[in-house]
C-alpha cells in the first residue's frame, strides 16, 4: 500500500481502516515504523490514537535511530512478526540511511514475500518503498535537468519513481523531470490522503481522497541530454494516465496502454 501522505487519522480513517483489513483485521499484528522521522514519539502518539480507535490492540512502535538498531535481531523480530508493517513519513533519505541493506530492509521483503504481510509506506516512507527513491530535489512551473536527485529505495517494487503530496504540492513538473531522464522508469504519483494498493500477481486499485498520476516515457523525444543544468527540456508524448479513487483493474484486464504499468507494478518479486 503506497500512501501519498496526509492520510486522514481522525475521522473516516478510509486508507487506514483498508491497511488493518488487508492486513487481516485488528486482532493481527501491526508494527509502525518511525525511523523516517526526527520527531518519532510524536509521530508514533498520532497513529497509536489512530490504529488504537480501529480497534487494534497489537500495535508497536519501532524506531530505528541507527543502522544498529537496524541489524539488531531482538528489533527486527517485531518486522518479522508483524502481519501489518507501517512505515511513516518524515525523510526518505534518513529512512534508507539507517536501514538500507540491513537485517530490517530484508525481514521487510521476507514478510512481504514469504508470509505475504501487507507493508504500507506513507509520504517519505511511499517514497522508499521503490529501487529508485526520489530523494530529493524541487522544480517549479517547468521541468529542470538537474533539479532532482534519485537514490537507492528498498526495492519492494521496482522500475518505478514514486512521489507523494502529488497534487497539493504541485509535483508534476518534478515527475516528469525524472522520467525525462530516466525513460525506463515510469513515475507514480499520489495524492494527499490517497493509496495505490498493488497486490503483486494480481492487480491494483486507488483508494482514498485524490487519484494517481502516471507518467510514462518510454516512448518519449527529448533534448534533456544536450541541455546544460538547469535547463528546460522539450518533451514530445510523454503518456500520462490518470487514476481517480475507485479505479480497479486486474492483471490481464486493464486497458492497452495501462498493460506496461500493471506488469512492472504487480510483478512478484523474489529473495535473491
């Protein structure tokens, strides 16, 4: 479950209320992991109030504040306990620092693929959740080569770029600066309050307040490689797709030009 931020905690609770059933409902496990964020105990009093209103009593607060919090096995068994696994939001860049290649990152994709627990990102933690992080980096009105920064993500889905705060924050050109640049990789991104659920071998569906934007640039003519930093590239059919709340396909069943998008995201990962 990828969540673009600023998902609604005290009222309806729709994407969160969606994570615990999908997770096998409240009298499962459920770990919050805060290490995105510098503000952990406040963070962790805001979805212990939220998680505790769904009804579920076996929720636990793990932060990670170092790679050996990360590589410590009494922490780690909470992951690999956890039917539910929540990772907040804060800084993507300090979440990957501190349990990137560790024994967490990799009880994370055990529990994901081997138990099949349901691991949801939020913001920075959406971010993370792909091979190739948007770490950082702002454009305003225009693309801009240059402006934005990818770094190594968890690799729960691959080839793909995932932004968050989508539409409140503006974030299009910034999107479609890195798939300028990076072509094989498709752009995702999601709206505040808003989840792209991917259920690996079978399908997807958004859920939530907002939509999921995708842009596709496979097909793309660009000049981004002759421009010098900072400048505006030309952008000839680049593909963007638009899925609103509600949207649900299954693998085999979307429309043609959605059949690229549906094979990377749902396709099943594996231990190596």
């Amino acid at each position: 479950m990828i969540i673009g931020g600023g998902e609604d905690r005290t009222d309806d609770k729709t994407v969160l209320t969606r994570f615990v059933e999908m997770a096998g409902g409240a009298e499962c496990r459920f770990v919050v992991i805060t290490t995105a964020s510098r503000v952990p105990d406040k963070v962790w009093e805001m979805y212990d109030t939220a998680f505790a209103d769904l009804g579920v009593a076996a929720r636990k607060h793990l932060h990670l504040d170092s790679r050996a919090d990360a590589n410590n096995r009494e922490l780690v068994a909470e992951i690999e306990q956890a039917d539910g696994i929540f990772m907040t939001g804060g800084d993507q860049k300090r979440l990957m620092a501190i349990i990137g290649g560790t024994l967490a990152d990799e009880a994370m994709h055990r529990a994901l693929i081997e138990r099949g627990a349901v691991i949801a990102g939020t913001s920075a933690g959406a971010s993370a959740m792909s091979n190739h992080m948007l770490a950082d980096g702002k454009t305003d009105l225009h693309p801009e080569k240059g402006a934005v920064h990818l770094g190594a993500g968890l690799g729960l889905i691959n080839r793909v770029v995932i932004d968050q705060h989508f539409s409140q924050r503006h974030r299009l050109a910034r999107l479609l600066t890195v798939v300028a640049s990076n072509p094989h990789l498709l752009g995702i991104g999601i709206d505040e309050d808003t989840a792209l659920i991917v259920t690996p071998g079978s399908g997807i569906e958004v859920i939530g307040d907002g939509a999921v934007t995708i842009a596709d640039g496979r097909d793309t003519i660009t000049n981004i490689a002759d421009l010098p930093q900072h400048g505006c590239p030309e952008l000839i059919d680049v593909r963007l797709h638009l899925l609103p709340s509600g949207s649900r396909y299954q693998t085999g069943e979307a429309p043609a030009p959605l059949a690229h998008f549906m094979h990377i995201v749902t396709h099943r990962n594996t231990l190596s």
